[in-house]
C-alpha cells in the first residue's frame, strides 16, 4: 500500500537515496563477513543483516533500487538513449550492487539484475546491437572469470553439476536428482497434500525456499504445477498491460523492470527445479518463504499498481 499510494514520481525523485542506502547495506553486509566470517554464515555466504528482531537481506532490496534508479537514468536522458555510450553508463546502476553481491557469493542475483537492465533498456528504445554486443562480452568475462578461479568452487559445482548430475548424485548432483525424483513422482494429479514422500521425509533440501516448486510438483503433480505456471503468466500478462497503458516513460520503466524481475524469478525457479538450469538461490515470488523476498515483491507489485492507478494524465 505504501508503495501504491506514494506517486511513482515522488518515489523516483528518492532514487539516488535509495541506491545509496542499498550500497551500505550491501557493503555492510561485506564487511561483517569479512570481521565476523560466521555471523549469519550459510553454506558460506553471508547474505543478512540482524537489525535488532529484523532479519534482512539487502540484495533483495538492490532489486527494487536498481528498477527505479535506472528508470529514472533512461528517462532524463531518452535522447541518448540509443547510443552506446548511455547504454555503457546505464550499466552502473545494475553493476554496482551487482559486484558487491557476487562477493557474498551470491551468483544468482547479480544475473537478475543484469537481466532488469536489459530488459529496461530494450523498453526504452536502446538499440539492439548494442545489447547484444553487452551479452557478448558479459559472456566472454564469465568464462574469464571461470578459467581464473574468480568464480568461488562451490558455484562452479552448480554448473556441473547441471552439466552431469550423475557423477556426484550423493553431493553437488544431490539437490537436482532429489528434485527431479520428487516432481516425477508426482505424476499427473500428485500424491496429495502433505502426502509426498520426498517433501514430507526432507528428501529435497531447502524445499520451503529454492525447491518449493518440487513439493507442489510431487504433491499436485502437473496439473497443479500448470496452474501456478497460469496463475504467473496472468500477473505478467497484467504487469505487460498496465506497462503499455503507462501515462509515461517513467511509468512504462518501472514496469517493465518489475515484469523483468517476476520473469527471471519464475523460469529460473521452476527451470532448476526440473533440470533444465544450474542450481542457484532464486525464490520462487510469492511462494517460496523468505520475508525479504516476500516484502521486495510486495513493493514491486504496489509499484505497478501506482503506475496504473495514475495511467490517466489529469487535464487543467
């Protein structure tokens, strides 16, 4: 509600504030793993902060800064907007907390907001060529980053262990065959609720977070699978429409990096999950638990409703 009622132009003008204080937190975030390694330590990353009973996680919040900020970039700079040298500056506002959240590791978000800044950028009339050349060299440097052991081991193994689950099914291949063998098992109605043998065992790590697609794969099998993969592509659907029907560019911006977001969140989800992408820590929207992800897309999709409750230009 707050993010709905507050006009997305006001919220824009509070753009350079908001990124700077997602960049401390960020940067807060790396410093207490580097004086306390095991504060908030998981699997080896350090993703939170504890303010008092609040348990945040700031990369969440980097999401909904880097829409607005860069929403903000393009349209005071629309008559640049196809050429490259907007389209290498624009890139700040996603590489920023990008590079700072990579070093948690974390290699999953630095990938959406990539993702959020094309996306942005292809709606706001930068040229595809431009793009393109970007996901080239973004390409290039992964595999740089990868022969120079920049990328930490225990992400290589995710890719891997994608590539070949087979070879480790009892470590790095765990996750994606646990996963694979409770949604196969779910057949086409599934086992029932609360019925799942993997889901209710524990068979399938992190199955409240990542994996939540497997319990509902096992537990209503694929047609209850279908039904939230409809129920995703209305709110895009919807998220499209209010994005076309904005009173301006800004408006536009924001929406399309929030379909952004949803899109990248939904198919890297569920295609980990079946197999068809490397393991990553990706939520699924609204479904998997998790507070700082629940409240980030609670924000975003109050943003969108801004935009559309303001499509009409008021006429003095």
């Amino acid at each position: 509600m707050v993010a709905a009622l507050l006009d997305y132009e006001k919220i824009a003008s509070l753009a350079i504030p908001i990124m700077g204080v997602v960049v401390l937190l960020l940067v807060a975030v790396l410093v207490i793993k580097f004086v306390f390694p095991d504060y908030g330590n998981v699997r080896g990353t350090v993703r939170w902060l504890e303010l008092g009973p609040i348990r945040i996680q700031p990369s969440e919040l980097a999401k909904i800064a880097v829409i607005i900020g860069l929403s903000v970039f393009l349209v005071n700079r629309d008559d640049e907007v196809d050429t490259l040298s907007l389209v290498s500056r624009s890139l700040l506002w996603a590489a920023i907390p990008a590079i700072l959240i990579f070093r948690q590791p974390d290699m999953g978000t630095p990938v959406v907001l990539v993702f959020i800044w094309l996306v942005t950028l292809f709606a706001a009339g930068a040229r595809i060529q431009h793009l393109a050349a970007y996901v080239l060299v973004g390409a290039l440097l992964f595999g740089a980053a990868w022969s120079l052991n920049i990328i930490d081991d225990s992400q290589k193994l995710r890719v891997t262990s994608f590539l070949h689950p087979e070879d480790d099914i009892s470590g790095a291949g765990y996750h994606l065959r646990q996963s694979m063998i409770a949604i196969g098992s779910g057949g086409l109605w599934g086992q029932g609720l609360f019925k799942g043998k993997q889901t209710q065992l524990n068979f399938v790590p992190d199955q409240e977070t990542d994996f939540i697609f497997t319990a509902i794969g096992e537990e209503k099998g694929f047609f209850g699978g279908m039904i939230l993969i409809a129920l995703f592509g209305a709110l895009l659907w919807r998220t499209l429409l209010v994005c076309l029907r904005a009173k301006d560019k800004l408006g536009q911006l924001m929406v399309a990096g929030v379909a952004a977001l949803l899109f990248v969140h939904v198919v890297i989800n569920i295609g980990m999950s079946i197999g068809l992408m490397p393991v990553k820590g990706m939520p699924l929207p609204f479904v998997s638990y998790g507070g700082s992800s629940l409240v980030a897309n609670m924000l975003c999709i109050g943003l969108v409703e801004n935009v559309h409750m303001r499509r009409h230009k008021i006429a003095f």
